[in-house]
C-alpha cells in the first residue's frame, strides 16, 4: 500500500499508525526483523529522523524492541498485538461513526447499512 499523508496530522502520527496496522494486521509477523530506518524512510519517502522518531514511539508501546546490533523485531506479545488490534478497530468505529453522524446518519441507521438491513 502505498505512503499517503494527510495533511491533518503530523507525519510522525502517520507512520506510527501506519507501522501498528502493519503489525497487528501481520503484514510484519511476532518476532519478524523490520526494515531499517533508512530502508523505510527512502520507501516511505520520509526523512530519517522522522522515521526513528516512529520507530522509538512504536518500542515505547512495546510494539517493537531493539536487539543491539540485530535491528529492531516485532514483539511476540500477542496479547499486547490482539489489544492493539481492538484499540484501532474501536477507534476506526468511532471515526466511522462520527463521520456517519456529520452526514446525518445516527448509529442504527449506520449499523444497517453495514449489515445490509437498507436494500
């Protein structure tokens, strides 16, 4: 997929998200070795330090750890990914329905259209 930034939110808050729907969606697996910061960066065409900036928010998560001289891994906690996973899929609800609602669609309305209750 590729790197689209909104202008809305820092770039540094983007790849945060982008890296964590990575990993919990298993794009980068328990325990895989990640690309470098400067392999990801120049793919993601992003500045460096913006990327290690990402890469240091994603360990203090504890999302990703730094083995000295080996690189950085994703964690094998699956209990802190499987949160992960439920906090972003809550927080995309949310937005979903915020943006629903912006439009003058309420929650039930909403849950219909998704579930096919509208045809």
């Amino acid at each position: 997929m590729p790197w689209n930034f909104d202008s809305d939110k820092p770039i540094f808050v983007q790849l945060v998200e982008r890296l964590e729907s990575d990993i919990v969606s298993g794009k980068y697996s328990p325990g895989e070795k990640l690309p470098t910061v400067r392999e990801l960066a120049v793919e993601a065409a992003v500045n460096p330090n913006t990327m290690q900036k990402a890469y240091g928010e994603l360990e203090r998560l504890g999302l990703v750890y730094t083995q000295r001289t080996s690189g950085r891994f994703v964690t094998e906690d699956s209990k802190l990914i499987d949160r992960t996973r439920k906090t972003l899929a809550e927080k995309n609800v949310r937005e979903f329905l915020a943006g629903m609602k912006e439009i003058g669609i309420d929650r039930d309305e909403a849950v219909r259209m998704l579930t096919g209750g509208n045809k």
